[in-house]
C-alpha cells in the first residue's frame, strides 16, 4: 500500500488531514500527519514520525508532503526514511497545501514516481491563484 504522509511545522499536517476527510474520507485511513510541535525538539518530532510509521510493512511506500522544503520536519523526515529503507522508493514534495495533499490522495495509486509529482504539481500550481475584489460604482451590498 501506498501511504499519504504529510509533515510540518505546527498543526498544519494534522490540519490538512482533517480537511482531507471532508473531501475523502473513506481514504483518510491511509494518511499519517505528524506535524513539529512548538516547544518539542526535532528529536522528538524523530520519534513521533518513527511512531507514526511503526505500522507500515516493509513493502509499503510513502508520498511525502512537507510544508516547507529543507525545514526540520521534512529533513528529519527523510533521514528516518533513508533509516527505515524506505526513502528510495518514496516520492518528497513540499509546498504543502490542501490541493495537492487531495490530488496525492487521489491519485497515489494510479501514478508513480516522477509522473505522480509532476501530476500533484500541477494541480497544487494551478490552484494558486490571485483573487480580486474590487468595489463596485454602486453601493449595492447585495453584490458582496
């Protein structure tokens, strides 16, 4: 099985996994969060992401989502990975945001390696967008 691992700075792993479950519940099972706590050093976060893997087979694999490329959590991640044998055959990305965590959920079982990255790119690329509220002429609160 593949799994859906999202790391972070803070709540937002365990945060996007809520929202997931909204969108895609019934495939939430296979999302793991761990997310770098304040106060909490990057030897706890360590064990908490070594803890959260602990029931993953050795034929299992991971789609990483972190939050911020080259962050602790991600790094400390990834050496964990590499320690269990599993950083190989993992696919890392950062950038975190709900749309791509929902398109890796989604399409972790169809697509592999650099098409499954390329694909979840994409979608979280084409999510971000500027959105412009101008006021209108007229007063009319309706239109808001």
């Amino acid at each position: 099985m593949k799994y859906l691992v999202l790391v972070s700075h803070g709540g937002l792993a365990e945060g996007v996994q809520s929202s997931l479950k909204m969108f895609a519940g019934d495939k939430t099972d296979q999302v793991i969060a761990v997310g770098l706590k304040e106060g909490k050093s990057v030897d706890d976060f360590a064990l908490d992401f070594r803890q959260a893997l602990a029931g993953l087979s050795t034929e299992d694999t991971v789609l990483v989502l972190a939050d911020i490329v080259g962050g602790s959590p991600l790094t400390t991640a990834c050496n964990v990975l590499s320690e269990l044998g599993k950083l190989n055959t993992a696919v890392v990305l950062g950038g975190l945001n709900l749309t791509m965590a929902l398109t890796g959920l989604v399409m972790k079982d169809m697509l592999e390696g650099k098409d499954l990255a390329r694909a979840i790119l994409s979608e979280a690329s084409a999510a971000l967008q500027g959105f412009d509220v101008t006021a209108s002429d007229e007063d009319d609160e309706d239109d808001i």
